[in-house]
C-alpha cells in the first residue's frame, strides 16, 4: 500500500483544485486506474489525479514538483515496461481527455494524450484518411508517439513522429507551451523519439494521408511444416514489395480463431498479416502470389475497412496478461535469421507467445539520422520477440525462452533497438542503443527543459548535473 507524508489537508486542497476525480488507495476506481495491460507490473501510486482537461495536468505537475513526488504518466497504459504506473507518487491520468478534431480539408487531426489509436482511427477514417499509428487498437497515441511509433503505413509514410506537426506539452514548471518546427524546435526535435523525459504531453497534431475507408488487408496461415518454404516465399515477395504494402511474419501456436482450421488449433503456424493501403485493384494483383501459396490453413486477406485491419491483432493482447518482450532493429532480412526464427518457434513456452518479423523499410530510411531523437534510420525490419503468458508460475520458463532467443538472433541487428519495447530491467546501455549519436543532443534538450529530472518515472535521460 502506497504511502505518503502529506497532510489530508493539502490533499483535499489538491482534490478540490481539480476537475476531475482525486483517487486515493481505497477509492472505489483506484485499483482499476493503477491497473495497466502488462500483468507483471504492480505498483501502487500514492495518488492518481484523473485529469479532464490541460489546466488539472497543470495543477497537478505543480503539485507533484512542489511536495517532491515522483510521477508517472498513463495514457493507454500498454507500455511493455509498466512506465505508466510508479509506486508512492503521482500518477496523472490521462485515459479521459479523449478527444480528436479532424481537419480534413487540410489533412490534419489534433488528439488529446489520452487517446488511444482506435479513437484516432475511427474519427478519420470517416474522411477516408489516417496517420502512421501502431497496429493494436487499445494502444495509447502518447506513448507510441513519444517513443517513435509504426504500424502497418509506416513503409509509405516513416515514424509516427515523422507525421507529427506540433505537440502541446506542460514543462515542468506547469507551463504549457508548443512544440514545432517553428516554435521551440530544440523540443519538438527531442519529443520526436525521446519519450516522457520533458513534460506531460496534453495533445498531438498529425498529418494525415488517404487511406481507406477500404483496404486490402487481413491475415493467412500454413502448418508449420510448410515455415521454411514459406519464409523463402516471404523473403522473395518482400524483396520486391510496394511501400503501400506491409506484410509481417508471425510465428506461434495457433489460437482457436473461427478464421483458421480446427486441425492446426493448439499446433505452430506460420502466418502473414497484410496490409495494402493503395487501390483495391492494384491491391488485388499484389497479394494474390500470397493467397495462390502452398495450401494455406486459413487466409482472410480480403477487401476490409481499415479499421477492422486495425484491430485485426487485438485479440492477442488482451489486457491483465504476462508480457516479457525482446526486440531489435535489422538492416535486412538475412536469411540465415529464418533457421533460428523457426528454430526458438519451436520451442515456445506458451501458446501465447510469438516470434515476429516487421518490416518498416522504406519512407523513414530517407531521413538524415539526426531529422528527430527516433534514429535509427538504417532500420528496415522490426524483430519482435513476445512472450506472453497466464500464470506467475510460468514467469521463468517464459523470460528465459525470450532472452534465449534473443541472444540467438541479436547478431543480426543494426545495433539500435525501438525504445518502446524495452521491457522493465533494460537499463542504460539499452537506452543508449536506442538513440545511438542523437543520445548526446536529447542529454542537452533534457537539461535545458527538465534540469531537477521531475519526469524520470519513463526511458531515462538524466540531465547534466549543476
């Protein structure tokens, strides 16, 4: 149970200075407010402000500063690492500030932090447009932002931060101040990749792009036994893709999904996930080399409303379960990395977890290294290792596959790794790898910013001491 030396008289002065609720342990709404998607993080803040609106963000980041509590930050609270929820502090809640203004003559939607990508989606895609976002709905814009972002538009368009026109931020001073290319670009270059270390972030404004509202999209599947045939197949037909298409690798136990064949429930597969964001035309010659493959076990790549192909992977990360992630980035899809991806398939210890492949070459490579703090221009594929699990019984067993695994395949990387994904004991030189040369310049933004380090309860970027 969390505690605190704060006197209920200024803590009731702190509630009734907010619009929103003020949850204490014992409230009725604090254990699902703490609560976040990763089962294996329990922490307990002394304090959850349920902010509505930027002016209680405010009140609160000058409360936290002024009686010296550490604060967290929740958005959609996917973070692999659990950044969204400390124990003994403030934790400022974002989950209802939800809205999103579209501007669809001039392609460009304005999110409040709160928002989760599904929310996103939906009010664009009434206009027949998108931005860059991740590929599970429930995942929060801020946190995907902040630490770069991709998902399935990422090949034609970059980073979600490469869309991103300006962020509005409360410093810590409890200051509210944008950040663009025209107006403090020392933070706009930084909030582009480098994570909570600046401030709460209230909204975003990205640039959007035709999508939709139908794409070619879904999901197709082999036995197992089929995997080294398929990844040769795979790695031929990504050779030559289109940047409009995605398609990702996904190697696990098939669940009991209605779209795939009752005789591989329960038995690995190897499956693809497309997405084709041109023309239904152009999308249908594109992917039919995929469909005519082998005998597949179950195949839903089919004309769909983008939204359904953005959820399309839901399912597989339901809220409350164990997450333990490896990841790193790759110039190129050896293949010698197909014999270990099949090999440590082979061996998951749950039928939850996955091995996955994703591509992101493309838009983003066009870059300078330096254009914002996400790096890692010479990326062109995602390694994903995921494993995922029920019971804390199960917690070693699963860890080690993962980190086995990784170590196996981590000869193949560009040497960078995504910052979002690192899970909860990765420590400094995996931030360092994450940023590689921009580390130095986020060092001198972060000091300039955040000099006392309010916001550390994130990816650490310590300031330089006084």
């Amino acid at each position: 149970m969390s505690k605190i030396n704060i006197s209920s008289h200024v803590i009731d002065e702190f509630k009734n200075s907010l619009r929103g609720q003020l949850l204490l342990p014992g409230s009725s709404d604090y254990q699902n407010a703490r609560s976040i998607w990763n089962g294996m993080i329990d922490r307990h803040p002394a304090l959850i402000a349920r902010c509505l609106g930027v002016s209680d963000v405010i009140t609160s980041v000058q409360f936290a500063k002024k009686q010296g509590l550490t604060i967290c930050i929740k958005g959609g609270g996917h973070n692999i690492a659990g950044l969204a929820v400390c124990d003994d502090g403030l934790m400022i809640d974002m989950s209802l500030m939800r809205g999103v203004w579209v501007d669809a003559t001039n392609k460009t939607a304005h999110a409040q932090a709160g928002c989760l990508l599904g929310d996103v989606d939906r009010e664009t895609q009434i206009h027949g447009l998108a931005t860059v976002l991740g590929f599970v709905s429930n995942t929060g814009i801020a946190g995907l932002t902040l630490g770069g972002g991709f998902g399935y538009l990422t090949r034609k368009y970059g980073w979600t931060t490469d869309n991103v026109l300006s962020m509005n931020i409360v410093t810590p001073e409890g200051k509210l101040v944008r950040a663009s290319e025209q107006e403090n670009p020392d933070l706009f270059w930084g909030l582009r990749g480098g994570g909570g270390n600046f401030g709460v972030v209230t909204g975003i404004e990205y640039k959007l792009f035709p999508v939709g509202p139908e794409i070619m999209g879904g999901g197709i599947a082999w036995n197992i036994e089929d995997a080294p045939k398929v990844m040769e197949m795979y790695h031929a037909f990504t050779q030559e893709a289109p940047p409009e298409l995605t398609c990702a690798a996904v190697l696990r136990i098939a669940p009991p999904a209605p779209w795939l064949s009752e005789s591989v429930h329960g038995k690995p597969v190897i499956a693809l996930f497309v997405c084709y964001a041109g023309s239904l035309e152009e999308g249908r010659k594109i992917v039919a080399p995929l469909k005519n493959f082998g005998m597949p076990v179950g195949d839903i790549i089919q004309p769909r409303p983008y939204l359904t192909q953005q959820n399309i992977l839901d399912a597989t990360q339901p809220n409350g379960r164990r997450y333990y992630w490896k990841s790193e980035y790759m110039p190129q899809l050896d293949p010698g990395i197909f014999t270990k991806f099949m090999e440590h398939g082979d061996k998951l210890a749950s039928p939850h977890s996955a091995l996955i492949l994703f591509p992101i070459g493309g838009a983003l490579n066009r870059l300078p290294e330096d254009h914002s703090a996400v790096g890692n221009r010479d990326a062109r594929w995602i390694l994903n290792i995921t494993a995922s699990w029920e019971n804390k019984e199960k917690d070693d067993a699963n860890i080690n596959w993962a980190r086995k695994a990784w170590e196996d395949m981590r000869g193949f990387s560009t040497g960078g790794t995504y910052i979002n994904f690192l899970s909860e004991e990765e420590g400094e030189d995996r931030i360092h790898a994450a940023y590689g040369d921009n580390y130095d310049k986020l060092v001198k933004i972060k000091t300039k910013w955040d000099p006392e380090n309010l916001f550390r309860m994130n990816r650490n970027i310590p300031p330089r001491s006084s």
